[in-house]
C-alpha cells in the first residue's frame, strides 16, 4: 500500500510538469541554441542550460495549476489534474514549484550565465503572475501568454552564445505568431468548457467565433511574412532559396486551414487547423536548422 502511494505521488508531482508541452519547449529551446552557436556550440553548456529550463519550466507549470485550481475543478478536460482530484495539496504543489524554481536558478547562474537566468526569471514572471491571473480578466490574455511562449528561443540563444541575432529573433517572432491560430483553435473546441471556468477567451467573448477565426487568419499573414526572415541570415542564396520555398509551403498549409477554420467554425476544422499547427512547427525548425547548418 505504501508503495502504491509513493507512486501515486510521483505521478501526480510528474503531471505538474505538463511534459508534453515542456518536451515542444525543451527542443524549441536547443534548435535556438545550436542555430546561434552553429557548429562550435558547446554541448555540455546546451545540456545544463536545457536542464535548467526543464526546472524552470516545471516550476511556472506547478503554479499555473497552484492559481488555476478552482477553475480547472470547472471544466472535464482539467478536473483530473493534482489539485481538484485532491492528490496533491496545494502546499505540496508550491514547494514542488518553489524547489524547482531554485534548482533552475542555481543551474543556470553556475553552469550556463546571468543573461539565461535573467530571461528565464522574465519568462517565469510573464507565465506565472501575468499570463495566469489575466486568463479569467480580458481575452488579451493570448496575446500575453505568447511572450513566455516564444521566449525559450530567446534564452537557447543567450546560454550559448551570450547574445541574440537576428536569425534568432526571427525564430522567436515566427513562434510567437505561430501560437495564435494554435489556441484559436484550442479555444474553439473548448469553448464551453472555458466559459465554464470562467475564463475569458475570445471564444466566450465572442461565441460566434467570428473574431477567433479573424485572428487566426491575420496572425497567419504576419506569421508567413517573418518566418521568412531567416532567409536574409544564410550564406548562399541556395540556402536562402530553399528555406523561403520550405516556410512558404509550410505557411500555405497553416493559412489554407486558418482561412477554412474562420469560414466555417466546426470541430472538424478546428481540429484540422490544430493537426497543421503541430505539425508546421517541428518541420520548420527542420527547414531552419538544414538551412543553417548544410
């Protein structure tokens, strides 16, 4: 029985993680770092850096479901997290988030540098006290919550290389744009069960979902205009060439399923906007990282 329950507990301390978006962050993470330093990075750096947002990012995820635990108790799709299916206490999610938070500070002053640290606290910051508290306030809270989002970019290429170009800001405005018709989509299919939790997505704002689908769309637009910005950063024109032809593809793709998802606001066009969204960004990284590296 003790056993069982050590487990069960380990369980639920490894769900306050969200692993499987703290997997997409950790990888968009080391392509920022390996593009920025490039052939002479310094894996041993990248691997404590990585580490180190790991814990970060476990951190700000504790306390995302440490503020969210009366509405995530509101809605199916979040009830089974620690909190509301009492697994967990809130004092023991704080402390998991709080040890976490120092792990990830001390990694990241002692192995990596300040300017990673600074960035990760800002990220935190951002995700934590911002970002959260604004999801039951204004609708805006997307547009908060995409800073945090992309910000992981901007800290591989700070623990590498101390700085940021422009490659990798483009990177990081390609990710931030990316995110919108990302959640649109998310928002849509969960709609009930946001305005159940109180929280004020554009979705509950606007039911029809009209400006969801308006802003999937534009954001879309600016997306396929700065993804293509790394092309002004490669050595050849080859390079250049093949990316551009890459990310416009990929932006074809993204937008043809934004435009059907704002036209026609069904589950089934959500659901294939939000497979394009998974899908697009792991093969643009691919397309950046064979263009810089080839």
């Amino acid at each position: 029985m003790e056993s069982s329950g050590l487990s069960t507990k380990l369980r639920a301390f490894a769900e306050l993680t969200k692993l499987r978006i703290t997997i997409m962050v950790l990888f968009t993470f080391c392509v920022a770092g390996v593009l920025a330093a490039g052939p002479d990075v310094k894996m041993g750096t990248l691997i404590w850096a990585a580490l180190g947002l790991l814990f970060m990012a476990a951190s700000g995820n504790a306390m995302n479901m440490y503020l969210e635990r009366y509405t995530d108790f509101l809605m199916i799709r979040t009830a089974k997290r620690p909190l509301p299916d009492q697994r967990l206490s809130s004092g023991e999610v704080v402390m998991f988030a709080s040890v976490c938070f120092g792990i990830s500070a001390g990694i990241f002053l002692a192995a990596v540098n300040w300017q990673t640290a600074l960035c990760g606290l800002v990220t935190w910051v951002l995700y934590v006290c911002v970002y959260t508290p604004l999801k039951t306030r204004t609708s805006l809270n997307t547009e908060i919550g995409a800073i945090p989002g992309a910000l992981p970019i901007i800290m591989g290429s700070l623990a590498t290389t101390g700085t940021v170009g422009l490659q990798e800001w483009a990177f990081f405005a390609t990710l931030l744009f990316w995110q919108f018709p990302h959640f649109m989509a998310i928002a849509w299919l969960y709609r009930d069960q946001y305005r159940e939790g109180g929280h004020k997505m554009l979705t509950v704002i606007d039911p029809t979902g009209r400006r969801a689908g308006k802003k999937a769309v534009v954001t879309c637009a600016i997306l396929l205009l700065v993804s293509l910005l790394p092309a002004l950063t490669f050595r050849t024109g080859l390079q250049s060439v093949l990316f551009s032809f890459s990310a416009v593809l990929l932006g074809y793709f993204y937008m043809r399923d934004s435009i059907r998802f704002a036209g026609n606001r069904n589950k089934t066009t959500a659901r294939r906007l939000l497979r394009t969204s998974i899908i697009y960004l792991p093969l643009f990284m691919l397309a950046l990282v064979v263009a810089s590296l080839s």
